[in-house]
C-alpha cells in the first residue's frame, strides 16, 4: 500500500473525499470520520472503496428508480451497513425502498437504531443468512460487497430467482472451488491439471475460475456482463467486481459455455449446485 493511501486527512481536506451531495454528518454517524472531523487511514480506505462502487452503481440506480416508482435495493451480506447508508442518503431519500441483510443480529441492532437516528423510513434490516432471508417477490437491485466464499454465491441465486434486474458483486476468499480441483484432479487431462497442481496456483485458479464461473451464470440467465476492478491494489487485493444487467430471460450460448468449462474443469461450485445447472 502507498504512503499517501495510508494517510489520515484533517478535518479541512474531508470535503475533496466525497461525493457530491454526500454529508459529513452521515460519515460521522457510521464513524468513518471522527467526532471532530477528520478521516483516519482506515476509514479513508473503506470510503474510497465504498465511493468508488457508489460511482459504478449509479447507471444502475439511475435506471431502476426511473422505471420503477417503487424500486428495491437488496445489499446481502451487508455488515455494518455502510454502503446502504450511503446509497440511501444519495439516491433513496424521495424514493425507493433499501434492505439491508446481515447474519450479526449485533450489527442489525445498531444500523436499525442508526437509521432510526437519521429517519431512514424506507431503510429495513433483516438479520439472517443470505440464503435463509424472506425477500420480496422482485428485487431491482442486489448488492453484495465482500460476501465470503459461497455467500457471493448465495447472493447470486437471490439475484437471479427474483429477476433483479441488476447484479453488482465484489467476491471475496473464494475457497470452495479450490478444494474442487484438487478432488478432480485425476479426473482432467495432464494440460489442464498444470493450470493448479501446485497448492498456491490452485487458489489462485480456483479464485479465478469462480468468478468466470459466476459470470457465465448470470450471462446463462440473461444479464450482460461487465467484470471490472473495484479500487486500485493498495486500496484491496479483493478488489474484482462483477456487475450483471438483465437483458433477456436467457442465454442458450452462454450456457453451453458454462457447461463445457464445468465438465472440463470437474468442479460444481455452489450457485451451480442452488440453480441445478
């Protein structure tokens, strides 16, 4: 990490942080500033990931609260709530709803007392695993920022059984497939087996693997796809994000694809297992 990305920025210098329209009270609330102003070197980086996103989301707010007057923006694996705070204060204070799901029923009671605090009426929590959350029939938007291992999954098969008509993912400490290839490794020719026959290319392929997996997931069900980096590496080594926008109800080609990487690789990831693919 660079040293300019570990610096704290005095109270005077907070403002060139943020974006337009965003409040230095609502930052204080989250305690991502400080009592008296000032952004320590940890916040400004969970800020400028958190900013970053919110400028990548913003077509895709733009274009669920234009179509639908009631629009619903799901973030699973939601934590301390940072990132709904933000998109709540930016773009859902005149409309649209906001649900926060989180398994830390700690973390559920001080952002449901947060947003009672800031009269976020719109703003709900619920305190359950991903998969395991009632939601509403249709979800416009879904979000989930670092939810780890098959949890990124988990939201995946939220998105799609609801038709959201967005998808926005940041993965995070995808393990599951790794552990898959070494199981398959005798079942795959000798050239693919040299892709992760070492432990540490292994991870790393099966980290790799996963993603393109879970993108080829949403292309089978109809979104168009964009893979992009969230923030630079000295802000986060986690920093891929997958961004999905239905277009049709599916995609026979991409499918195809998706079925022919499986049978070659021998791995059946969880959201392939949830969707019976």
């Amino acid at each position: 990490m660079s040293a300019k990305a570990r610096e704290s920025v005095p109270a005077k210098h907070v403002r060139r942080e943020l974006l337009p329209n965003q409040s230095v009270e609502l930052l204080k609330t989250l305690h991502l500033v400080t009592r008296d102003g000032q952004l320590n070197a940890d916040a400004r980086r969970k800020l400028k990931q958190v900013n970053h996103l919110v400028g990548l989301l913003q077509p895709a707010l733009d274009d669920v609260l234009e179509r639908f007057p009631d629009a619903l923006v799901v973030d699973v694996g939601s934590g301390n709530s940072y990132l709904g705070f933000i998109l709540y204060e930016l773009f859902l204070k005149e409309r649209g709803q906001l649900l926060s799901v989180e398994s830390r029923e700690e973390l559920m009671v001080k952002a449901r007392q947060r947003a009672g605090e800031l009269h976020y009426e719109r703003m709900k929590f619920a305190t359950a695993n991903i998969e395991a959350a009632e939601y509403p029939e249709r979800i416009h938007l879904l979000t989930a920022l670092h939810a780890c291992d098959t949890a990124t999954d988990d939201a995946l098969a939220v998105a799609i059984s609801h038709k959201a008509e967005h998808v926005a993912l940041v993965p995070c400490c995808q393990a599951e497939v790794a552990q898959q290839l070494k199981d398959a490794r005798p079942k795959v020719d000798s050239a693919m087996q040299s892709l992760f026959s070492h432990p540490w290319h292994r991870r790393e392929f099966g980290s790799h693997l996963t993603n393109v997996i879970r993108a080829l997931v949403l292309e089978a069900n109809g979104y168009q796809v964009t893979v992009t980096e969230l923030a630079g590496w000295e802000h986060s080594l986690k920093n891929e994000l997958i961004l999905g926008r239905r277009v049709q109800h599916e995609n026979g080609i991409a499918k195809k694809r998706l079925e022919a990487l499986l049978a070659q690789t021998g791995v059946r990831p969880k959201i392939v297992r949830t969707l019976g693919l």
